[in-house]
C-alpha cells in the first residue's frame, strides 16, 4: 500500500485546500471508503479489524439511503455500529501496549468525549460519546510503544487513523447537540481519512516496510484536523479537540521520529565500535596468543551491540569463556560450532551480517593465532620449543617480579632414551616423547612453562615454587612416567632431573644462569644412577 502514500498526499493537501461542502462525502465517500478498507482487511486476514470497518461502513450506508428515505428510521439501523464498535474494541485489546507515559497528553481529549455524552440532546449517541472516550483510552498505551526502542511504523498509521475517528465522531456528537449538524460538514473527510490511515496500518502491521509515505500521510492529517473543524457555526468543544489534538498529536508524533533518528545515531556509533574493536583483534595485540584471549576480545566487542552478551563458545576445540546461558544465538564458523550466549531472549531480531562478520572475524584471528602457536610449540608433544621460550620467558619473568614470587628451574631427561630408538625404532620413540608431554602439560599450571629443550630433554620453569615445591611437582611427573607403558617396550620408564633456583629472580642473566646449574644437576643425577632428582 505504500506505492498509493504520494497520490493520498496530494489528495490530502487538495482537500485541505478546497474541502468539500456538498454532502457528497458524508453520503458516499465515508461509507464507501470504511466498506472497501473492511473487506481488503479481511482478505488480509485481520478479522476484528475488518469486520469493524465493515459493520461500520454498512452503519454509515444505511444512514445515507435512510437520508435518501431509502430506508425507515429507527433504532435497527444502530445495529451496525454496535456491532463495528464492539469488533473495534476486541481488535484493540489484541494489540500489545505499554505503561502510558507521554500518550498521556491525548488524555484532555477522553475527558472533552465523556463531557459530550452529558448533552442531553444526543438521545442513543450518548453511547457512542462513551465508547469513543473508551477507545481513546484504550489507544494511548498502544500508542506509547512508539517512545519505546524503535519506531513502529505501521503503529502510528493505524493510531492516528483511529484519533481522526474518534476525534471526528465526538466533534459529530457536539455538533449534534450544539447549533445544529449541518448537511456535508468536513468533519466526514476525517472519518474517510481515519479510515485510510487504519486501514493502511493495520495490514502493515508486522511487515516493517518503507512507511514514510505513511507517516507523512498521518502527520498531514493530523494538522489537517483543525483546518477542517474550524467552521462557523462551529461549537468551542471542537474548535480546542481539533486545536488541540492536532497540535499534540502531530508534535508527539515529530518527536517519536527524533527519538528514533536519536536511536539510529547511537546504534551507527555502536556499530562503529564494534567494528574497531573487531579491527583490533588479532595476535599482534594479544600477546599471550591464547584462544581464549581471542574470544574474550570478541565478546567485550560484540557487548557494543549487544550489551546482553554473557559468554562465547566455540565447541569442541577452544572452551568457553563468561558464562553459558539457555538463550544463545548460532555463529557461522565454517566447520566449528559457536554460540553467543545472552542474559535474555531478543526483543527483536540481529541483523544476520553481524552474526556472519563475527564469525568471520574470530575464525581469521584463531587461524592467525594458531599459525603462531605453531612456530612457537613442538609439534611432536605440543609443548613451547626453544622459540616458545624466548617469547614466553619475559612476560613469565614481569610476572614474578612484579608479585615477588619465586621460580624454579627443572632440568628433564628420559633415561636411555638413545636405546628406545636403537631397540624399538624412532616412532615408539616419538610415543615415548609425546607421552612425557602430556604428563608435563597435565602436571603444571597455565603460569608455568614446559619446553622441549632438545631431543629428550626438557625444561620446566614453575612460577610461585621454591625448589622443594619443584622437587614434589618432579617427583608426581616421575611416578606417573614410570607407571605409564608404550608398546613394545617391557620395562618401566624413568627419567632424572636436576632442579635450580627457588628464588625471586633478579632478572633474565640470573634466571639462564639457573637453567645452567638445572643442567648440572641433571648431569649429576645421570652420574649417580640415573632415576632421581638432584638439587642444585
């Protein structure tokens, strides 16, 4: 409906111009234009609405041919309205609302119908007067929700097309009761329009399409409203509802669009955040090259849009980091399964680009991440190598000083390990070296280092253990070495270590020349009888 919003606009303005004074519009366009929105709604599938609009049209039709002495007069003819205000009023309720805040200042409006229905002079109309006052009360909390988050487009057509009827029926009721309801008065144009703008909203409810034409079309009804009312002999009741009506429901609706323009600023500059945050994720800036640094940073960068944002997981290879929840939305990952976890369900949906340029994002920087991890580490027992040391050591190294925590130094060597290759070939030798690996990494924590040094060698460096600390740590990793078996081999496994340090290092020379008196130890320990830990 959409494409029709320029041609209602100039129709609009033509008739603000040059509104009609013949009976043409009360007679025929009114009833007509209520019929034909009635049965485009039902065919829509909005059946309180357009059984409404219908009974509403069939009651403004048999006025017409009552007029035209078509049909008798009497109180059967009121049936249609009853019927279409009654469908009115269930339609409304159907409609979601929220506390009314701002809506409120339509409330002179209730008050000025409720003082309509003390007109002695209405007879049945008084009823009407009442239920107009109702329905306008009803209507402010479903016009709140448009202060709220988001403009909702659709909600103004079809809650400014109900505030021309009802604001054109309760200035009937006064005209009625006051000089006399002149034949062909404009106030039946805004019943028309209402009837439009209802319409209109009403069926593009829910689809969020382009409604500018529409509310353009809503605020020039809206100022239209007094120009329309404001005829001699015309009583003051309708002159300050038409005055005022228009006026605050015309600036309500201008400030709606400020406040949205105000939101689509703040969302572009969460936006904007987010993008640099993402920007800046990579290796280079998280220096531990930890995935899950990685997806600490993507979660603190997705909180700009979504400050809801509780936990990231990325299943089956890199954990979870902040928390999981019940309510998670999907990541596209290629291949992994990821999860963004929320402290609550959505009130409306992400756009699917975000989701996408996040996955993309966190899949690129792991990919760098473990690019770098693989220069640092030995790829057989995946622990740091020579290289891995020297990146790891400094920042280990910071750590203890800063704390004024110890370290300790653990020289390792798998004893006769040359005669595993010579007897059993290099692949059961490979087993035992990745076997001892996994021990190291299950034995220390994530602040200590465990390096393969050299060929069977190994190096630990423990953060916050003395060197009788070490010696028990040294001692759990030799029991569970002794005690494991590789196939083919017969008899246990044994290793000697030598152990250094157990102070506050004063800087990187002490600490190498603690990994130097380790390796003494550890050749101490090889002289004396292997299978033994030797202090320095």
């Amino acid at each position: 409906m959409a494409a029709y919003g320029p041609g209602l606009i100039a129709l609009l303005v033509f008739l603000g111009l040059f509104p009609p004074t013949a009976p043409f519009s009360e007679r025929f366009l009114t009833p007509l234009v209520a019929l034909g929105g009635g049965v485009f709604l039902w065919l829509d599938g909005r059946k309180a609405w357009g059984l409404g609009l219908l009974f509403l049209g069939l009651g403004d039709l048999a006025w017409t041919l009552e007029d035209l002495k078509r049909l008798p007069r009497g109180l059967l003819l009121e049936f249609p309205y009853l019927a279409g205000y009654a469908a009115l009023t269930w339609a409304h309720l159907k409609v979601p609302g929220e506390r009314p805040r701002l809506s409120l200042l339509l409330m002179p409006l209730v008050l000025l119908g409720l003082a309509s229905a003390l007109k002695p002079e209405l007879g049945i109309d008084r009823v009407y007067s009442v239920w107009d006052a109702l329905l306008l009360l009803l209507l402010l909390p479903r016009l709140e929700p448009l202060f709220r988050e988001r403009l909702l487009g659709e909600r103004v057509l079809w809650g400014v097309g109900f505030l021309l009827f009802l604001v054109a029926d309760m200035a009937y009721a006064f005209l009625e009761a006051g000089p006399g309801y002149p034949t062909g008065h404009p106030v039946h144009l805004l019943w028309s329009l209402g009837y439009v703008l209802l319409t209109w909203g009403v069926a593009e409810e829910g689809r969020r399409g382009n409604t500018f034409w529409g509310q353009a079309l809503a605020l020039g009804g809206l100022f239209l409203m007094p120009a329309l009312l404001l005829h001699d002999p015309t009583p003051w009741e309708v002159r300050v509802m038409a005055l005022y009506g228009g006026l605050v429901a015309g600036l309500g609706l201008l400030y709606a669009n400020h406040l949205e323009w105000r939101r689509t600023e703040e969302k572009n500059l969460r936006w904007t955040r987010f993008l640099e945050e993402l920007a800046r994720l990579s290796p280079s800036v998280t220096q531990t090259l930890s995935p899950e640094a990685v997806l600490m940073g993507a979660l603190e960068a997705t909180r700009h849009l979504l400050p809801q944002a509780v936990g990231l997981e990325v299943r089956g290879r890199r954990g979870l980091v902040g928390e999981r929840t019940p309510h998670s939305l999907a990541i596209p990952l290629n291949g992994d399964t990821a999860y963004l976890y929320l402290q609550g369900p959505l009130e409306e949906p992400v756009p699917p680009s975000f989701l996408s340029l996040l996955g993309e994002r966190i899949r690129q920087v792991l990919r760098q991440v473990e690019w770098g991890t693989l220069a640092l580490t030995d790829p057989l027992t995946g622990l740091l190598n020579r290289r891995g040391l020297e990146a790891e050591l400094p920042k280990l190294l910071a750590l203890a000083r800063r704390y004024q925590a110890p370290l300790s130094v653990v020289m390792l060597d798998i004893d006769r390990f040359k005669r595993v290759n010579d007897t059993y070939g290099h692949p059961v030798g490979d087993e035992v070296l990745k076997l001892l690996g996994r021990i190291l990494q299950a034995s220390v924590r994530r602040e200590d280092l465990a390096v393969r040094y050299g060929g069977e060698e190994f190096l630990l460096i423990l953060y916050g253990a003395d060197r009788l600390a070490a010696k028990e740590v040294v001692e759990r990793i030799r029991y569970r070495f002794r005690h494991q078996r590789v196939d083919p081999i017969p008899y246990p496994l044994t290793l000697s270590a030598g152990i250094a340090g157990g102070e506050v290092p004063e800087g990187e020379a002490q600490l190498e020349d603690w990994i130097l008196k380790a390796d003494y130890a550890l050749l101490r320990a090889k002289e004396t009888g292997r299978d033994r830990v030797t202090l320095a």
